[in-house]
C-alpha cells in the first residue's frame, strides 16, 4: 500500500510539473498567443488613445484556462478576488501556476529524499499556501490604507458639495488629489461612472473590491440617500466623525493587544530559534526529528500544535471593532 501511494503522489507531482512547463510554453512561447496579444495590445492603445482605460489584467494577461477556471472553480474565482483586493498586478492563472508549481517541486523533492508521505504533503501544502498569505497580508495592509484615510475623504467630499460641486465631479476631484490606495480606488468609480456605468454598480463595485466595514457604512448611506434624498453634506460630516472615532478606538485596542501578539511572534519563534541552536551545537542530536519515524511523528503532533495554539491566541488578541 505505501508503494502504490509514493508511485500515485510521484505521479501526480511529475505531471503537476509538466503541465507547468506547458503552461509557460503556451504563455511566452506559442506563436497563436503572441498573435493575440499583439491584437490586444493593439486595440488598448486605440481605447487608451480615444481617453478610456482598459485594464491589462482583463485583457492580455486573460486566457483561455484563467476563463474555464473561473466558470468551472469558485476557489478560483476567490483568488481573484483577493488579488484584485491586494492590488497586484500577476493575474490569477499565474499566482494559481505558481502556487502548484511550489506543490509539485516540494513533492519531488520529498520523494528523491524518500520522506514521510505526511510530512511530505504537510510540507507542500504549507509552501503552496505561502503565495495565499502574502496577498491576504499586502489586502490586509491595503484596506487598513484606506480606511485611515476614509475620514479625511468624506470630508474633501462633503467641502465640495458645499463649494456646489456635484458627487460626481467630487469623487472625481478626489481620485485626483488623494494619493493611492484611496485615491486609485475612487479615481476607478469616476472612470466607471464616466464610461456609462450606473452610480449604484459603481459604488457597489467599489466596496466589494475593498471590503471595508467603514466603506460599506459609507456605500449604504450614499445609496439610500440617492434613492430617498436628503442633505448629503450632513450626512458625511456624521460619518466622517465615526469613522474617525473607530479609528482612534482601533488605535486603543491595536495598543492593549500588543502585549498578546508579542507573546505569539515570541512563542512562534522559540522552537524554530531553538531548533537551529542545537543544529550548530550539536547536529547528530537534532537530526534524529527527521531522520527516524519517531521523530517525524512528533515534528508533526509539535507543527499542528503550534499552529493551534498560535491560531487561539491570534482569535484572543484579535477585537472587531
């Protein structure tokens, strides 16, 4: 049986590793890709000339397997998301390529070194998943950008409408002027808006594409006071003030915490510290963990305690606000 389960996992990494190096021959080197990108490079620099902008991740960095995955893969579907909430400027099917590729590469590695098929497979998730939480990391960061400086937007919104500037034109004047990520997100619903989409999809576009509770506060009130109507200035001026007191109350709760996730960083990084000491001190006397069956096995009850005690104290120090 554990014959027959190497022979199916070498199986799965060598074609994981194939379809890889298909892919990059289909994406630099095929002649029909080249020709249609050649076109669609072609026909952005005539939008771009006419003063409309198309964004290049929906046109030359497209495919064929990016639109069958995104039809037949919710999963595929929520990496794009996420990408598009970190800003990055990889499409999908190649941090999805990119994420096997690591898979396929571990198992390989693990087989040539004949290791645990556990450990092995624990190993190669856990590196594939290392793209994942980099762009969760980097959305993260983003989306705390833009709500520190939400406040400060309502307010140049709210001057505007007072100077007799319409909504439009004041988020338009406020893609301009603001710096990114706030500015680049408001400066895209002033170019939607202008290209003929309706507000209401425009705006709505926008909080998915930041997913901000304090966005979501702000993209309700504008839609119920353009379906009702009502004194708009006033009802930013209250925002912005929330807002701001939701952020000084994050500030305060950011402070407390801060004990709890140094005593997370530290008890994380204890036993790898530790590890690595007795590797110079003495090699022969650490090396029996992943060197005998004994030692994987208690590599692997340790790893998912660890990950289970770091995943408690981050739900401990972690207050929504």
């Amino acid at each position: 049986m554990a014959t027959f389960l190497i022979s199916f996992l070498a199986f799965v990494a060598v074609t994981l590793f194939m379809l890889l190096l298909y892919g990059i021959w289909l994406r630099f080197f095929d002649r029909r890709n080249k020709a249609k990108k050649q076109r669609l490079q072609t026909i952005q620099d005539t939008i771009h000339s006419e003063g409309q902008n198309l964004s290049a991740q929906s046109t030359s960095q497209d495919s064929a397997v990016d639109t069958w995955l995104r039809a037949h893969s919710g999963a595929f579907v929520k990496l794009e998301n996420l990408i598009l909430r970190a800003h990055s400027q990889v499409s999908a099917g190649r941090w999805f390529a990119f994420m096997l590729a690591l898979f396929a590469v571990v198992m390989l590695l693990g087989l040539l070194r004949h290791t645990n098929i556990l450990l092995m497979l624990t190993l190669a998730l856990a590196f594939a998943s290392t793209p994942l939480l980099w762009l969760s990391r980097k959305a993260s960061q983003r989306r705390r950008a833009f709500e520190d400086k939400l406040p400060e937007a309502l307010d140049y919104i709210s001057r505007a409408l007072r100077a007799g500037q319409s909504l439009s034109s004041a988020i338009g004047l406020l893609g301009k002027e603001f710096p990114d990520p706030i500015g680049q997100e408001f400066k895209t619903v002033s170019d939607e808006m202008t290209f003929g989409i309706p507000f209401k999809d425009a705006i709505g576009q926008l909080a998915d594409r930041v997913q901000s509770p304090d966005l979501n506060f702000f993209v309700i009130s504008l839609l119920i006071q353009h379906e009702t109507g009502g004194n708009l200035t006033e009802l930013l001026d209250g925002l912005a003030k929330t807002m701001r007191e939701r952020v000084k109350l994050r500030g305060k709760v950011r402070t407390l915490s801060s004990e709890g996730r140094a005593s997370a960083w530290v008890l994380g990084s204890m036993p790898f510290v530790l590890a690595g000491i007795l590797w110079l001190i003495n090699r022969a006397y650490i090396s029996v963990l992943w060197t005998t069956p004994q030692g994987l096995t208690l590599l692997l009850i340790g790893g998912g305690l660890m990950a289970l005690g770091l995943l408690v104290i981050n739900r401990i120090i972690k207050i929504k606000v």
